[in-house]
C-alpha cells in the first residue's frame, strides 16, 4: 500500500526532514531504490551509499541527516523504525474466515467466528483457536491444543497435544511443537523409552521458524516466554526454559533442561549443553558452545576461526602435543625455582 510521508512519520514519531505529501509505496536498499521507495541507515559505513541513493525517503538518525539528499525521516533507532515501516507498507493479507471442506473438525473444539481453516487441515477433539486465528494449508493440531488471538500457522505446521501457543504467535512452515523429547534410559545396555508427560508452552508474540522442533517436557513443560524469536531448524529439546525477548539464529540446539534467561542473543549453530543455566543479556557468538553455566551478562565466544588448511594441520598437531608440552614446562618451572633457591 500506498503511505505519505507526512503519513509514515506521525506512525512513527519521526521528525520528516522534506515533503509530507511525496508517497512511498515499497522498500528497497539504498543502492537499488528509485522514486516510490523507502530505505534506512544504521551504519556510517554506507554514507556513500547514502549520498548516491535515488529512493523517495530514507529513514535514519539525526546525526546521519546532513549525508541525506533526499527526505529524511529522522528517528533515534533507525533499524527499529523501518521494521515498522515495513510492516506498514505490506500488511499481512488475511483469508477470508470459514473452514475449507477438506479440513477435517473434531468433536468438542471451540472455534471463534473469525477463524480461517486451510485445506487438508486436521483439528483434534477439545482444540481450541481464540479469535483472529489464521491456520494455513495441512496444519496438524492435536487434541486439547489452545491457540490464543491472533495466532498464524503457515503450512504443514504441527502443534501435539496439549501445548498451549499465546496470543500473535507466528509459527512457519514445518515447526513441530510439543513432539517427544529424547528422554531414554538404560536398561542393562538396551535402551527403554521414557514416556514425556510435560507440554510446551508458548507466550504471547513469538515467532517460531520454518522446520524448528520444540520438544515436550519429560514431566514438567518445556517454556518458551513472550516475544522470543526463533531461527529456522533451532532445536530446543525437553524442559528447557527460554527467557522473553530472546533470539536464536539458525542452527542453534539447546539442549534439555536448561534455563536460559531474558533478552538474550543465540548466534547461528550454538549448541548449549543441558542441565545449565544462562544468565540474562547474554550473547552467544556463532558456533559457541556452552558446556557450563554463565552466570554474569556479556558476550561469550568459542571455537577456532577459518585459517588456511596447511596452517591449521600444523596447529592440528600442536594441539595433540599440548599435554606433553605442559608436563615439560611444569617440570622446567619446577627446575627453574630450584637453582633460583641455590643462587
């Protein structure tokens, strides 16, 4: 759709450096936009991009406002600002409510007026689905699943019985929610299945990527708190426990009860260990790997970086020496303090 900028900046409590009545109706990189686009700055580096820009406005901060030759919408958190914006410029396209013939209704579901059911999709016995809801094409929902206001189910999603989804959940194409967690014990060298009696709980505004699996809890439930967002192909197994306003990059797998705190940030492929806790406003790099507890914030990293291979089979064989070479030095450092006590 179509906005003015006068429009587009009392949405945003922007401050509109340039014509109100000019319209933006798309959004594109500075490089690539032309008349009719809007973009953003959030770092100095693109400041030549900047100058060079054809698009209609930019949306960026007041200290960037002199680089911008075209209007300016200035605000103190640019990036935040355009997500805005964008999600004004394209609004969510709701169906039509009603249930498509081939979805298939269980007995006992409470099912709000406004709701819209895809094809093909299977409700279970006692589902319940609050107003607002959007459930796409091939959706599995289990018996005595509640989905709060708002909630949006793409295609092919499954929710296992029991679990309990907030209000404005987005969930992607092939999530798996409430599926058994890996819960096994051992039975003289055979391995017997423990059954997973918890649920998953899911709070209001979260979003849940395409392919991403949230185990069952074992015996108590596995949480996931309001307004955490989940990469695609994130695994989070039983029990775990997920602050709000945490975000996890694709990749990532956390491992079973663990708690991890509020507004904390997971880089891509991070695997946590289970049973630990993580303090809030922690950060993860990509690939960390957490095998203890944190209990203070900061940003944490771990792993070896890209090099060269020839360097890194050279490194790969002092790493297998570094035992031997500790014994030595200990054995050196002992000698050393021997003669110093001599002389």
């Amino acid at each position: 759709m179509a906005l003015t900028l006068a429009e587009l900046a009392t949405a945003l409590d922007a401050e509109l450096r340039g014509s109100g009545e000019a319209t933006v109706q798309a959004v594109n990189t500075l490089e690539a936009a032309g008349p009719g686009d809007l973009s953003f700055l959030t770092q100095g580096k693109y400041r030549e991009a900047l100058r060079r820009t054809a698009a209609t406005a930019v949306i960026l901060s007041p200290k960037e406002a002199e680089h911008c030759p075209v209007n300016a919408l200035l605000v103190d958190n640019p990036h935040a600002a355009f997500a805005r914006a964008a999600t004004l410029l394209y609004p969510i396209e709701r169906p039509v409510p009603g249930i498509h013939p081939s979805a298939v209704i269980g007995e006992g579901c409470r099912i709000a007026d406004d709701v819209a059911i895809g094809p093909h999709c299977s409700i279970a016995n006692g589902v319940r689905l609050a107003a607002g809801c959007v459930i796409g094409p091939g959706c599995v929902i289990e018996r005595d699943v509640a989905i709060g206001e708002g909630g949006r189910l793409l295609a092919n999603v499954t929710i296992q019985a029991g679990c309990r989804i907030g209000k404005r959940v987005l969930i992607h194409p092939g999530a798996v929610i409430g599926s058994d967690g890996f819960g096994q014990a051992d039975d003289g060298g055979r391995w017997l299945k423990i059954p997973q009696v918890g649920r998953v709980l899911i709070g209001d505004d979260v979003e849940i990527g395409a392919n991403v699996c949230i185990d069952r809890g074992a015996i108590a439930d596995t949480v996931i708190e309001d307004g955490v967002k989940l990469d695609n192909l994130v695994h989070i197994a039983h029990n775990v426990r997920i602050g709000a306003d945490t975000v996890i990059a694709a990749l990532s797998g956390i491992a079973g009860s663990t708690t991890l705190g509020r507004h904390c940030m997971l880089g891509g492929e991070v695997g946590v260990v289970g049973h630990i806790t993580i303090a809030d406003n922690v950060v993860l790099t990509g690939r960390a790997d957490v095998r203890q507890s944190i209990r203070e914030p900061g940003v944490y990293a771990s792993g070896t970086p890209l090099e060269p291979v020839r360097e890194w089979h050279r490194n790969q064989a002092r790493f297998r020496q570094l035992d031997a070479m500790a014994r030595r030095l200990k054995q050196l450092e002992k000698r050393l303090a021997e003669l110093e006590g001599k002389g």
